[in-house]
C-alpha cells in the first residue's frame, strides 16, 4: 500500500497546532508525544510507553 505524503499545507497546520499547544503552556515533549500518538497507526499507540 502506498504512503500518503503530507502536503506543505497539511505541515504548516500541523506546526501552527504545535505552536498554540506550546503558547498554551505544553512543553515541547508533551507537543511531541500528542503528534506521534497522530502519525502512528492505531495499533501501536497503545504500545507506546507513556511514562516520562
């Protein structure tokens, strides 16, 4: 199956996204987390260690 590739409108949103979330007072680990919890298939965010 063919990936799909994000277009530069689709990046910039999401960078945008990251920027309200650190302007909200997130640290950058926590905007890190949220958008590989994002990019990451269903099956193995659950497998992901959340501890910090």
């Amino acid at each position: 199956m063919k990936r799909k590739r994000h277009n530069p409108e689709h990046i910039i949103r999401k960078l945008r996204g990251a920027e309200q979330l650190l302007n909200q007072g997130q640290t950058v680990a926590d905007v890190c987390r949220e958008f590989w919890r994002y990019l990451l298939p269903p099956t193995t965010v659950g497998s992901i260690s959340t501890a910090a």
